[in-house]
C-alpha cells in the first residue's frame, strides 16, 4: 500500500525559516506577544504578554505568576511558542512564530529579567509605580528558547492581489476593510 504525501502547500503560504535580521526586528519591537502553551489535556492556551527577545541565546521572556495556567504548562512539559507581530521594510505584514524548549525562572534571576522586561515597556517616570504593583502579583519569568523560528508575510498574496486586472489605484480601500 502506498504512503499518502503531504498536499504541497501553495507557494504564497510558504513561510521563511530562521532568525533573520527582519525576524529580529519584530521581535525587538515594542508590543504584545502571544504565548502558546500545551493544557494537560492536549489543547492549546495561548496569553498575550509583555515580552523580551534576547539575541544572545536567542531567548524570549516574559513575566508571570507561577500559578496561571502559562507558567504550570510550561513547568508541566517544557513547551511553548511565541508569536509576535510587525511590519517589513516594505510596509506588509510580518508574523512571526518561535517553537521550542520553556523553563520558569524564579528568584534573584527572575527579578533582574522582569526589570529588563519593563524597561522595554515603561518610561522612568512610569517603573517604580508599575513595577511596586506588578512585584505584588508576578513572581516568576518564563524563558523561551526557540528550536523553530518561522516567519511569514502576505507580501506575495498581496502583491498578486494588486496586478488583478481589476485592481485599480485605490481598489485595495474599496475591496478590504480597514483593521478595527
């Protein structure tokens, strides 16, 4: 009996593999993450956070209580993902999906990444204030560490889009909805 293949996947959905200089970007960018962790019973929970992306290991982290839901998956099976949105140098879209191995951080260490997380986030005026608050209800600091790194943008679809033969300048407000 022969093996059934995998359907090919259209050359527009392909996404782009690894930590690439635009990759980067996005993830040094200012902005909320989300971040997918594995419930005991199989089904995805995903959380959206503050985060922090670190080349040097090319680690992501962000804070949390170790008693939600994120921080016991994490400490239950040691997986995660993030992903993140942005922009290209071109303007289009650019998600960006890291895979891989979570640990939960807690202590000295965990104090001096949270700092480095809200420094991202916060003016000077804002952190001491914040961070009082913040230090009442989060006591811990997920570390990711991507085995995967995917990225993809509808640049492709988009541009296909633009040389319809009824698109003229202007259709794209007159066929697509503004973002809400």
């Amino acid at each position: 009996m022969k093996a059934e293949s995998a359907p090919e996947i259209p050359d527009p959905y392909r996404a782009a593999r690894g930590l690439s200089d635009e990759v980067q970007r996005v993830l040094r960018k200012r902005g909320n993450a989300t971040i997918g962790t594995v419930n005991p019973n199989g089904t995805p929970h995903m959380a959206p956070v503050w985060f922090l992306f670190e080349k040097s290991g090319s680690a992501v982290y962000f804070e949390c209580n170790s008693a939600t839901r994120k921080a016991r998956n994490i400490e239950a099976n040691g997986m995660a993902s993030v992903l993140a949105k942005g922009k290209r140098d071109d303007g289009n879209g650019l998600i960006v999906l890291g895979q891989g191995r979570a640990r939960l951080i807690k202590g000295e260490e965990a104090r001096e990444i949270t700092a480095r997380i809200r420094r991202k986030y916060m003016t000077a005026q804002g952190y001491e204030p914040v961070s009082a608050y913040l230090d009442t209800i989060d006591d811990a600091v997920a570390e990711l560490k991507p085995e995967k790194w995917v990225a993809w943008s509808p640049a492709r679809i988009n541009d296909t889009i633009r040389s319809l033969p009824e698109y003229a300048d202007g259709s794209w407000d007159k066929w697509f909805l503004p973002d809400e």
